[in-house]
C-alpha cells in the first residue's frame, strides 16, 4: 500500500515492474536458498505495487461499466492463477523464469500505450489551507517525504509477528513459548500501528463520500517532520458501513478458497490415496466454479445496475457450499466433492469482483487505492488465517479420533502408538507416503482419521461465513455512473432537470449521501436462483455418483 501514498501512478507501475522483474530473476539464477529467498523478496515488493497500481490505474474512470469488466477479468485472472498448476511438472526455477518475459512485455506496452493515460503526481489538498508552508524541496524528495515509513515499518513487523506465530501454532503446540511471544508482540504493535496512524489522521483532511472535505474537523497544523506524511491507512475509512461489510466478506472469501486449495490436496493425497500430480488435478474443478460465479456477477451487475446483488448471492452459497463440501468429504464421495468444490468456487466469483466494486464506490476517489489494497489484503491475511484455523483443527481431530479407537479397544496401543508416529511423519502438506510402511488395515484407520479431520476442518468455516453472510443484507446502493469524470460535467444539467418536483426522482429514491438509488428487485430474486442451482447440482451429482 505504501507505494500508492506517492500519489504518482505511473511512477509507482514502473518501480513496481522494476522490482517484479529483479526479484525474479535473483530467483530465477540462484545458487543457494539465501539468493532465491531474498530474490522472492523483492519480487513481492514488485508485486505488491502492481496488484494494486493496476486495479487504480483500471479504476480511474469509476465508471461502473467500465469498472465491473476491469475487475472481473482482473478477478478471473487472479482465480486462475491459484487453481491451475501449470507448471508443476517442470523445474521449481520456472515459477520465477516465467515472469521475466511477461515482466518485458508488460512494461513496453505500458510505456507505448498508456504511458501518457497514467495519472502523475497528485496534489495534496493540505496545501491549499491558509497556513500551509509551500514545499520547495527536490520534487522527488517531497514525494518520498508523502509515504508513512513509520506506520509501514510497524505494520509489516506486526503482521510478520501474527503470521509466524500462526505458523508455528498450527504445525506445533499452541502453548509454546515462541508462538505465544510472537503472537503477542505482533498484536501489541497492531495496537501501535493504528495509535500511531489515528495521530497522523489529526493533520490530514477528512473527506465525504463524495470527495468533498468535512469542514466541521478542521485538520492542525502537524509537525515539520511529518508536515507532508501521507498516513498509510486512512482509519476513518471504517467508518462506513460498507467498507467494513465487504473487508469482513474479503476475509471469509479469503478462508474458503485458500482453504479448498490447500486441504483438499492434502485430502486427496492422504485420505484418497491419489498422487501429488492427481490430487493437483481434482483442484481444477473450483476453476469452472469461480468462472461461472464471476460471469454472473458481470450479468448481476450489468442488468441491477448495483453490486450488492452477487455480493448477497454469492455470501449465500458460501456456508451452504462449504456445508455441503464437508458432508460430501465425511462421505468419501469423490463426484459429489468435485460438485460442491465448483459450487463453492462459484459462491467465491460472484462476490470477488463484487466486493472490489462495492468497496471502492463507497470511498472518495482519493481513496481508491486504499480501497483496491484493503480488498487483497483482507482476502489474504483472511487466508492466512483460515489456514492456520483449519491446520488446527485437523490436527485436533485426527488426534481425537485415534485416540477414540485406542480408548475403545477396535486399535491396540501398539498399532496406535505406530499410527500417531506415522501422523508425524507426514506433516503439514503431505504427500501420503508416511503412512506405507503401515499394515493396510492401519492406513484405512489413518486415511479415515484424515477424512474425518477434514470434514471439522471445513464446519470450522461455517461461523465466519454466516457472520459475513448477514451484514451484506444491508449494504447500499451504489452510484450508477455511466460516465466519466470529464463528462459529468456537460451533463450536469440534464441531471439538475431530472430531479424537477413531480418528477419520479424524489428524496425517497435517494440511498445515504445522496446518491441515487439502483432499479430495486424483489430479495427472492437472487434467492431463487440459489435454490435452483442447489436443485440442478445435487440432481445431477445423484444421477452420477457411484455405489
């Protein structure tokens, strides 16, 4: 995020390639894990400035129609890349070779045909108050001088503090030492991070909906050092209603599809018995799901004219298609697991480019960067911790359920003591090949115990989706802008003459903030087509699955 507080679009997408392109190729010709790990960190510098400078640069136009094309291929592109293993039967050094053309190509073609369309330097709306200090610095240095170094420091320590202490809980033991230290640290500097940003807020200018400023919270006059400080996140942004609805729904989304992707494999590798290449293979059956899912929330959104509508649909099918996933999973149904895996893939499409519209249409144009960072942050770190929940749980329950059989008798302390040996042996992301040197009786027992582990591993989930799925009930309509920015103002009339008295344009039709509402459609609309899809699915999955 912290690249977008330079407020230069085009500078920031060149860094970003410049980045991208060096991390990769460190990665690419290492000799030794220390080169590969720090390439991997420069290219994620590289990549973080361009998941977000190309959604702004796409975004600019905050045209809805624009904006809903723009952000499901963005989103249909970002989807693919997670579920189809393309190269996973080559050398590990392609994951980063393969960039490298791209990365050239990508940077020539933005350099001839949208170099001159790229936003520059932005002003800072600070420097119009009266008591404000001009600037006569080296442009450059008063540009660096705009980005929270401060606030970016202690938010990436913190949030690598929550991450490894995640880590280490969920393939360790919860109570140890090291991760209740690293969790707490990590947390205490969150608490610092927003204290520290919640100061810099009191020097910055609060903005309405609309761009407009908020006379009645005049800002102070900051100290020099940080007279120019751009804050990294703006923290009245959570404030509004839909910014929060929809940064909750990223981290639900974000649990579901890292959590298919990562413990269905490990599914299909240890309880099903089936191959790396194989288990690889069953994944790419969330692809269709999450293409589907996306092409209706474009439809949704092209005919209602609001993003809510798929957001709604799509937050419905999720805990229903997770419920179902964990059934179809206790049952060993391998037809049924590949249905309800598109089904949930298709609950994930419909709200991925959803969520990004409605977010960044419930913000200032000044904010659209933060919106767009906040989106992909919130769906990984959603992710993040969705895995580490999920590894919990599977451990617990795989424990309990040999320790049940041990308890009852039907497995001898001997075999069980080899079975939890072998549990150990395999690990988080395994491939199934611990458990050979058991007898096949004692695999059935390891592979059930699994089965059984991954069906809790997924009601685990249901909470957080159906706490997401709620609040999207209320979300507001959004603008239906059909126009550019530099056309609003030639048609400002003919909007002043809509709104004549008689007219059916009247404050009733009017969403908060005064912004006009969308066509309203009844709520079962989006309701009947789940029922129907659900219908359809389980029909058809009925006639296909196998005795």
């Amino acid at each position: 995020m912290w690249p977008m507080s330079l407020g230069d679009t085009s500078a920031c997408n060149q860094v970003g390639l410049v980045f991208f392109f060096i991390g990769s190729t460190m990665s690419t010709g290492s000799l030794n894990m220390a080169t590969m790990l720090a390439g991997r960190g420069v290219a994620g510098v590289g990549a973080a400035a361009l998941l977000t400078v190309t959604r702004v640069i796409m975004a600019d136009s905050r045209t809805l129609d624009s904006n809903v094309w723009q952000t499901v291929v963005m989103s249909l592109l970002f989807s693919i890349g997670f579920s189809i293993a393309y190269l996973s039967t080559v050398s590990y050094r392609w994951i980063f070779a393969i960039n490298l053309p791209i990365s050239l190509v990508s940077g020539a073609l933005a350099f001839l045909l949208i170099r001159k369309e790229l936003l520059g330097p932005q002003a800072d709306r600070r420097d119009e108050l009266p008591d404000r200090v001009p600037s006569n610095g080296i442009p450059i240095i008063q540009r660096l001088l705009k980005v929270d170094w401060l606030g970016a420091f202690i938010f990436v320590s913190a949030f690598i503090l929550v991450l490894l202490g995640m880590s280490w809980g969920s393939t360790q033991q919860w109570n140890q030492g090291k991760v209740i230290v690293t969790i707490v640290l990590g947390c205490i500097l969150l608490v610092v991070f927003i204290g520290w940003e919640y100061y810099l807020g009191q020097f910055e200018i609060i903005l309405n909906v609309d761009g407009s400023a908020r006379p009645s919270i005049p800002p102070k006059k900051a100290p020099r050092l940080i007279s120019r400080t751009n804050r990294m996140i703006p923290l009245y942004i959570f404030t509004n209603f839909d910014m929060v609805v929809t940064s909750f729904a990223c981290v639900t989304g974000g649990m579901v599809m890292f959590g298919c992707l990562y413990f269905l494999s490990i599914y299909w590798n240890v309880a099903a018995a089936f191959r790396a290449t194989q288990s690889g293979t069953q994944l790419l059956y969330l692809s269709p799901g999450l293409g589907g899912g996306l092409y209706w929330s474009l439809l949704l959104i092209k005919h209602t004219r609001q993003s809510k509508w798929p957001i709604i649909l799509g937050q419905v099918i999720q805990p229903v298609a997770v419920g179902l996933l964990g059934m179809a999973v206790d049952k060993n149904a391998h037809g049924q697991i590949n249905g309800f895996l598109g089904m949930t893939g298709a609950g994930i499409g419909l709200t991925i480019a959803s969520l990004e519209i409605q977010s960044r249409f419930a913000l200032p144009n000044e904010h659209t960067a933060v919106s767009v960072t906040m989106n992909l942050f919130f769906r990984t770190a959603g992710g993040t911790i969705g895995l580490a929940q999920m590894a919990a749980v599977l451990e617990s329950k795989i424990r309990s359920y040999i320790n049940k059989l041990i308890t009852s008798g039907a497995v001898s302390p001997s075999d069980g003591l080899a079975i939890i040996s072998s549990l150990a042996s395999l690990g988080r992301g395994a491939d199934g090949q611990g458990i050979e040197t058991l007898p096949p009786k004692l695999q059935d027992i390891v592979r059930a115990a699994y089965g059984y582990g991954t069906k809790w591993a997924f009601f685990s989930l249901l909470p957080w989706c159906v706490l997401a799925t709620f609040p999207c009930f209320f979300l507001h309509d959004i603008p239906d802008v059909a126009v550019d920015h530099q056309m609003m103002a030639g048609n400002a009339v003919v909007a002043q003459d809509a709104e004549r008295p008689g007219d059916e344009n009247t404050a009733d039709d009017k969403s908060h903030n005064g912004v006009p509402r969308g066509p309203r459609i009844p709520l079962w609309v989006p309701f009947s087509f789940l029922l129907y899809g659900i219908e359809l699915l389980l029909g058809t999955r009925r006639r296909r699955s196998t005795p």
